[in-house]
C-alpha cells in the first residue's frame, strides 16, 4: 500500500464532488496541506465532503485520517490533511502485555 496511491484516490474523489470545482495537495515543510475551490458551501459541509471522501478512499486500509482547518478566503479552502496508521498493537509479542492483542 502507497500513501500516494491513497492521495491519489482521495483528491479524484473530491474532483467528482458536486460543489467541489478543484481539489489538490501539497507538502510543505513535510506536512500535507488540501487545497480546494469550493462553489457556494459553508465550512461544515466542506469537512463533511472531506471526511466522506477520505472514508471512501481508505476502504479495505487500516488508516485514519485528520482534517485541520487553516484558513479560507472566499471560495478557496486550506486544510491541513494527513492519512496515518494508527498506533496500536496488532500482533501479541509474547511478554503477556496487558494491552495484548490476545485479549480483545
């Protein structure tokens, strides 16, 4: 699995949202930041199209994903946007932990 597949997927999906005119991101300073031109919508229903699509992108994945606002300036949106994996134990390393896999 590719993070860049992930983003790949994500920004196509917000493409075909109705409302959403572009969708794109970049990094800077090594942190992922969601740029999108959004026709006549509020912020509550931009995030709720962000979470939606970012839900239908990590399908199948073990991932989460974080939305930050940063700033908006009419009907263009910055977002701080990142898709990470959890940090959980997933495998029972023997020591009889009491966070172990085992006992869930």
């Amino acid at each position: 699995m590719d993070i860049n597949d992930i983003w790949d997927r994500f920004i196509s999906l917000l493409d075909e949202e109705p409302g959403i005119v572009k969708a794109d991101w970049k990094k800077s300073a090594g942190i992922p930041f969601l740029y999108l031109h959004a026709m006549k919508a509020d912020r509550q229903e931009v995030e709720q199209k962000i979470k939606r699509c970012a839900v239908r992108a990590m399908r199948g994945k073990r991932l989460n994903a974080e939305t930050i606002y940063v700033r908006a300036d009419h009907e263009h949106w910055v977002y701080r946007h990142r898709f990470y994996v959890p940090q959980e134990k997933m495998f029972c390393c023997g020591n009889l932990c009491s966070d172990c896999i085992r006992f869930r």
